[in-house]
C-alpha cells in the first residue's frame, strides 16, 4: 500500500482497537466470569485488571516494534523483521486459518443473538447462526470494496456502544443496590482455583488490541500514532469495563445474570427504560457488536495478501492473493479466501455448541490464549532491542516486556482450565506446524 492509501487516523486507529473490544465480550461474557467466580463480582474485576495489564504493557511491547517498520502484515511483519521469516510463516497461517475466523464467527453469531431478543424472534440457535452469518458475508462485502465505508463503520459502532455501556455504569453504580453483589469468596472457589477459568471470556472481552497492527501501513504518520493508540486504547477498555461489570451487578444480583446469561442485557435495559428505551438500549448493544465483527474483518481480510507479497511467498497461491483490485483498491481476493475460511469455522463452531464440547466456553477462546504465547516470543524480541543498544530506557526496553510476559502467562493458565485446550491448542499448533513444513519446503525449491 502506497502512501496515497493513508487513509486512517489516531481517532480511527484507537475506534478499531475499541471497537473490535469493546461491545461484544462484555456484554455476552459477563454471566460467564460470574459463573467461573462463583459469583463473585470483587473476584471477576480482580481478573479483569491483572488480565488489562498483559493488554496494556503488551501494547507498550508491540508499539515499539510498530514504531520501527511500516510493512503490511502487522504481527506477521514483527515476527519476519524481528525474530526470523520461519517464525513469521507459522505465525501467520495462525491468524488467517484460526484466530481471526474463530473470533469472527463467535461473534456474528452474537450479533444473531441480541437481534432475535430485539424483534423477539425465537432465539434458537439456528436462527441466530443464520443472521450471524448473513452479517459478515455482507460485512466481507464492504470491506472488501472499500476501506473508507468500513473504517467510517469503525467509527460509528464506536460512538454508538458506548453509549449503553456508560448508561448502565452509571445508572447501576450510583443507583443500583450498594450491596448488591458483594458476597464472600468461597474458600473452595478461591484456593481451588476455579476462578481462573474467569480468564477465558476475560481474555476474550479485551481481545482484538493486536488487529490494529494489520493496518499499519494506511495508518497516517503510523509510527506515531500506532503506538499512542495501542497505550491509550487499553485504558479506556478496561476503565470502561470494570464500571460496566459493577455496574451490571448493582442493578441486578449476580445469580440472576447467571441464570438470564445473555438475555441479562435486555432485562437491564427493560428494567432502566421501559419498552422503547430499553429497545433502543439493545439496538446500541446489537451497534456494538457488529462494530468489533467489522474491525476484525477489516484487519483479517489484508492477512493473505500481506503474506503473499512479493519477496515473502508465504502462503500457498501466492500469485493470486498478492493483487490489489484494481476499481477498488483492495485485496479482494484475499478477501474472499477469508471468507471461506470463515465458512470452514462456522461449521465446526456449529458442531461445538450444539454437541457441547465447551462448556461456558467457545472455540475463539482457546485460540485467543493460544495467542498469547505467540506474543511472549516478540516481547523477548522487545528486550532483545534494548541489548542491542537500540530501545535506551530501561522501563520501555526491560520492564514492560517483562510485565507483559508475565500477563501473557497469567492469561495461558486461565486457558488449561478447559479441558478441551490440550485437544484445540494442538490443532492451533499443527496449524503452525504446517506452515513450518510449507516454508521449508517452498526455501528448498528456491
């Protein structure tokens, strides 16, 4: 992308890390931290600020390496410049053929689920799918023809999800119950360490900070502006998480959230406004969204063309994905190869939910944690630049990629309290395997 394709600025960069995290984990993931904490809301926000921490000096990690390249890929392009092309190759075919599409699919299918309470369709989970995926085939649609129309979209669903987030923070927090929510910790909970399991949707609710990396180069004056985003991005997420998360409780007891699960929302708003106010507090939340499943398309559809480029060859059909349209300036057959990639996870996220194979769970989660240990690889790559001399503070250069491991860790062990990880981490590694085998064999017919 050249440099008249520019076309993103601060205030869009920090929309789409906000947008892409705030507005889907938070609103549907809540009854499951409650349900991991035994209820605890003290214990959930305890998870929500050590589980920001892996965010925010993650982010302080990941903007010194955005400061120094400006190549398409984002976390791609920080593993071939900073660590080696293999790892890059690996990391790569991880985000196009797990992460992005997982995280994708979960949450169109939650876009179905608040639209079904919204009209009062019968919310089977059929239903819910198919306006899932109506969704993100017309959002694959936009976004593939025009950057501008996707990141004015960004925009938009930022302003609009806020709006029930702040609402319900404040009307539960200055006048919900007081002490409401405020039960004791169980010993068995607390030393047993089932609480941990809180990490899951924890991770997922903050999730997505990194695609912000993807469109780097249409970023104005990028090496500023992407790291200043990916600081003041975090904090405002978990701010605004923490009130919402007490807020929620104050206005209704904890054990009735587990009970609504998703629907707890729409009680809120019926409870706070009424019929009409409380509808239009759903179509904010359906807004909202839809705004974290148009940010993540908007950074996944570049990923194979980023990975296609000439001179990096990492991918298979290469001289097919590596072409920007012509009329319309975009990648669009890179597009299309996500898209049908997201078709492939629908179908295994189907199989997931109605066979039940992650209880209190979903298929982006493993894959979300499974991330995280890919990000500790460029955090030593961070301290690493501070031996060479490069990065001169010790904060910025030994501290921060420091915290942010430890984050990365905290985050990892939240993941083994499934009992499915080991089986999904596996295929999250054989993915990357794979990739391992295709760049080694594509270096041998060089």
């Amino acid at each position: 992308m050249n440099e008249s394709k520019k076309v993103y600025g601060l205030f869009t960069t920090i929309a789409m890390i906000v947008g892409i995290c705030i507005g889907s984990g938070i609103f549907f993931k809540s009854d499951n931290i409650l349900v991991a904490t035994g209820g605890s809301v003290w214990l959930g926000v305890l998870v929500f600020v050590l589980s920001a921490t892996s965010i925010i000096f993650g982010g302080l990690s990941m903007s010194e390496l955005a400061s120094r390249t400006d190549n398409p890929g984002g976390i791609i392009a920080y593993y071939e410049e900073f660590v080696s092309e293999k790892a890059a190759c690996g990391m790569g075919w991880f985000q196009i053929f797990v992460y992005y599409p997982t995280i994708a699919v979960v949450v169109s299918w939650v876009v179905g689920i608040y639209t079904c309470i919204l009209f009062g369709w019968p919310g089977t989970f059929w239903n819910q799918m198919l306006i899932g995926f109506l969704f993100y085939t017309i959002d694959f649609i936009v976004n593939a023809i025009s950057a501008r129309i996707g990141g004015g979209f960004q925009r938009f669903t930022m302003v609009c999800k806020m709006i029930p987030l702040i609402i319900i923070a404040i009307a539960g927090i200055f006048f919900g119950n007081p002490i409401q929510g405020l039960q004791s910790v169980s010993k068995s909970t607390l030393i047993g360490g089932s609480w941990l399991a809180a990490i899951g949707p924890v991770a997922f609710s903050f999730d997505g900070w990194i695609i912000s990396t993807t469109i780097a180069p249409e970023i104005r004056n990028s090496k500023k502006n992407l790291p200043r985003a990916l600081i003041i991005s975090p904090l405002i997420i978990l701010i605004t998480y923490v009130a919402y998360f007490i807020g929620v409780t104050k206005l209704l007891d904890p054990q009735e959230i587990i009970k609504l699960q998703d629907a707890h929302v729409d009680v809120i708003a019926q409870q706070l406004f009424g019929g009409i106010g409380g509808q239009l507090i759903l179509v904010a939340v359906i807004l909202a969204v839809m705004g974290t499943s148009n940010g993540i398309i908007l950074g996944y559809i570049r990923l194979p063309y980023a990975m296609a480029l000439h001179g990096r060859k990492m991918f298979p059909l290469a001289d097919k994905l590596d072409k920007i349209n012509e009329k319309w300036k975009m990648p669009v057959r890179s597009a299309v190869f996500c898209y049908a990639i997201m078709l492939f996870w629908t179908v295994i996220h189907i199989v997931t939910v109605q066979f039940n194979l992650l209880p209190n769970s979903d298929v982006s989660e493993i894959s979300i944690v499974m991330s995280y240990l890919f990000y500790i690889v460029l955090y030593y790559a961070v301290f690493r630049l501070y031996r060479e001399g490069k990065i001169k503070s010790i904060f910025r250069g030994v501290v921060v990629p420091i915290i942010a491991t430890l984050g990365s860790l905290f985050i990892l062990s939240g993941g083994l309290q499934n009992s499915l990880f080991i089986i999904y981490a596996l295929v999250c590694i054989a993915v990357f395997v794979a990739a391992l085998l295709f760049y080694k064999r594509r270096s041998a017919a060089k």
